[in-house]
C-alpha cells in the first residue's frame, strides 16, 4: 500500500527581527504555547568612531498561544514580546520547575537567561525573567540543552556553548543557576551543545574546527572521550534520541546528516546528503523513527531513520519536505499539542459547519510538490487571499507508530510544526499528514451476455 504525504500552511508570520530558532513547550498542559527568538545585527554609523560604530546584536523574544481548531480563523495568538539581546537558541526544559515551565535563552550578550511561564491577569501565558548568568567576556552564546530530555527531574543541569569554543555544564538550584565547568572545547566557534539523555554525564560538542567530541563530565573536561573528524566541515547541529538509546544525530555545514551509535563514534551508522548545512535536528516528542532537520539553503524535511537505526547502512529517506520559507532555514520544532476532529463550540458561538470550496468561494491552490511526493496546498478567496486550511484533523492520542510494522498501514499521523527563516525574518506553522492511500476495489467483471 501506498502513502500519501502532504504538508498545509496553517500561518505565516512577520517576525520584523531576522527569526532563527522556534521552540513549543513539551510539558502537556502548556504545551499551547510557542516561543520564537530572533537575531538581528545593526551596524554602526560610518561618521562614528570605531568604537562607537561597532555593531551591535539585538533580538526579540516572541511568545504565542496555539488553537489549531478546524477554522477559518488563524491558529496563532501573539501575547507577548520581550526585547532582547540578539537570541541564537531557545529551549524549554522537559519538566516544570516549581510547577512552572521554564525557557532557556542563549544570548548575544554571552548570557544564559531563563524565563518562567505564568498566567497574567487577563488569562494570557507571560514570561517572567527568573535566572541569568554570563558565561564570560566577549563572547556569544550559541547553544543550550537540558538535561531533561527524558522527562528526568532530579540533578536539572544546563549545557552551553559560546563564540569562545568554550562549554559550560551549569546547575539549576531553588534560585540559582550556577556554573560547575567551564572548558575549551573547540578552536573556533562551539556551534552546538548537547546531553546524552541516556546518560546526563555525558556531553556532545560540535565546533567550526569541523570536530563532533564527547565528554564525561565524571572524569573531568581535561580532554575527551572521543573526537570525531567525520563531518567536512563545522558540526552545527547535534541531538541524542530520547526514545532509543544511544542514538545520535549530528548535522554540518558540509550538507551532510549523520546517525550515530554512541557505543561506537568511529563509524556512524547512516550518512544523508540533504542538500544544505543542517543547522537544527528535532527527534519526534514520540515518534522514534522522525527527524526534523532544518537545512538552512534546502529548506525543512522530515526523515524516516528506522532502517539506519536498525544498523542497514542505509540513507534516511525524506518522507515530506516544506519549501515555502524564502530565505535561511534556521529554526524548526514539533509539536505535542494533540490535534482534535473537531472543537465544541462555546455557549456564545453558533456551531460550526464544515465550510467546502463551492460554498465558501474558494480555490484549492496547489503551492508545490516536493520530490518526495508531499505536496503543501492553500485555499484563496477570488481576490487571491489566503484562507487557512479547513480540513479535519485526526485524532493524534490514537495514532500508534506507523512505519514499524507492515500491519499498521491503514493507520495515518499528523503533526504540528512551526519554522523559522532568517533573512525574510518569517515564522510558519504547519502541519503535516502522511497517510495510506485508498485502495482501489477491483472492478467487477461484465456479465456475461
């Protein structure tokens, strides 16, 4: 049986500041709420001194609240905006602290800042600053992950990288943020940062020395436990699987995804050309075979790795691509929020009907389709405006995984996601279908005369 792979623009939006990183909250009852950081660099006034004409990094912090209901009303809700140093990395830690999600924000300033989610007076979610700490002088902070990734809420520690090639492992206590290590890692920038959320002692490093490391924070960041020079060029992205152990995705500059056994770092499993630097790698919140990988000068794309996983040396086939972003494709992330058939409408609203293409004056646009045989569609009025997408969303609680047994092919999966461009400084929400095709009944035959 065949599959059908299709991708819908939910909204796009402007997010004035140049957007690099997208990051909705893991924890279920928050996990309505999407966080977006941006970057951008002023440079100074030629007529100005060289000190005062140094640039500088601004960003902005953006918070939404998310109700993909089956409308034509557009799912995301702005509630709050912060200015900020320029953002290079968002992450949410995978549990609540103090009962409250808490947002990590790697920043130009050399910071690590956290911030608190709480319920303003008029029942909107706000952020709150709570914790900061700089790393050190002159330098940017590039990336940060938690040791979270497990749902594990004992020993909460932060892991950065900076500008300086340095790595910091910092503590999170009652109202600290504390260093416990700070050390050299790479010669020039650490781009990227990660736990092994198998093993919280281990750490993962990617630099622009064109160097994947690994380090045990039990013996000490004197030198590490391996160094892999398999990468061509600088290790940008890295991830640890949080549903199978020892599985590790690192992406590059040189275009290249790699899975990893983390048993055995001489070798990786499965090499995958995408087409562009992978800048990001998102493992799906439950999907163990999903990897979303943001391909900066490619675009987005989600792969199926099961076989790699599986030790076949063989490629992570794309399953659906999304190539509706202009510019950089930097940020990218998963959604846990469940997507529902249908939202009840409240006492006040009139039910909702199911509105199709003739009654609503419509036209079903197809936007392109992907060699990977995913296709995104829009629907426009007759003045050429977009209407978001109307159709009805399945049930995700009673999806199991699709793509391990042959017996699950009558069964389809749809995902939430949001990305982010750089450049032309825009933030998209998405959603992704892959379901089986309808089988054909074989046609009977004509009577006999």
């Amino acid at each position: 049986m065949g599959w059908q792979s299709r991708t819908r623009t939910l909204q796009v939006f402007d997010t004035e500041l140049s957007a690099d990183t997208v990051e909705w909250c893991p924890l279920p009852q928050w996990s309505h709420v999407l966080a977006c950081g941006t970057y951008q660099l002023q440079k100074g006034d030629d007529k100005q001194t060289a000190e005062d004409s140094a640039p500088s990094r601004i960003g902005r912090l953006y918070l939404f609240d998310c109700n993909p209901q089956p409308s034509f009303i557009p799912p995301l809700t702005e509630t709050q905006r912060i200015d900020t140093p320029a953002v290079l990395d968002l992450k949410w830690c995978h549990v609540p602290i103090s009962e409250r999600p808490l947002l990590g924000m790697a920043t130009a300033s050399g910071e690590i800042q956290l911030y608190k989610l709480m319920e303003s007076q008029q029942g909107t979610c706000v952020l709150e600053c709570e914790l900061s700490t700089k790393l050190g002088p002159d330098r940017l902070a590039l990336s940060l992950d938690w040791s979270t990734g497990r749902g594990e809420s004992s020993d909460v520690r932060v892991v950065c990288s900076d500008s300086s090639g340095s790595l910091t492992a910092l503590s999170l206590g009652e109202a600290s943020l504390t260093a416990v290590c700070q050390w050299k890692a790479h010669d020039f920038e650490a781009w990227i940062s990660a736990f092994s959320y198998w093993d919280t002692q281990i750490v993962y490093s990617g630099g622009d020395d064109c160097k994947l490391k690994g380090w045990d924070l039990r013996m000490g960041p004197s030198s590490p436990s391996f160094t892999s020079k398999r990468h061509t060029m600088g290790v940008c992205s890295i991830h640890s699987n949080p549903h199978r152990e020892h599985i590790l995705a690192t992406g590059s500059y040189d275009e290249n995804l790699l899975l990893w056994d983390g048993r055995n770092m001489k070798q990786p499993l499965s090499e995958t050309a995408v087409g562009g630097g992978v800048w990001r790698l998102k493992w799906h919140p439950s999907q163990e075979h999903l990897l979303l990988a943001a391909c900066m000068h490619n675009d987005f794309h989600i792969l199926h790795c099961q076989k790699a996983m599986e030790g076949q040396d063989a490629p992570c086939p794309v399953l659906a691509s999304y190539i509706l972003h202009n510019s950089l494709a930097y940020g990218a992330d998963w959604s846990r929020l469940p997507l529902s058939n249908s939202t009840p409408p409240s006492p006040q609203e009139p039910p909702q009907t199911s509105v199709g293409l003739t009654e609503s004056g419509g036209h079903l646009r197809i936007q392109y389709e992907s060699p990977t045989g995913s296709f995104d569609t829009s629907l426009e009025d007759d003045s050429g405006r977009y209407i978001p997408d109307q159709c009805s969303l399945p049930e995700k609680s009673s999806i199991p995984d699709p793509f391990t047994s042959p017996a699950r092919d009558s069964q389809s999966l749809s995902c939430l996601m949001a990305t982010c461009s750089f450049y032309d400084h825009m933030m998209h929400v998405w959603r992704w279908d892959w379901s089986p095709e309808e089988q054909q009944k074989p046609s009977e035959p004509a009577p006999s005369s």
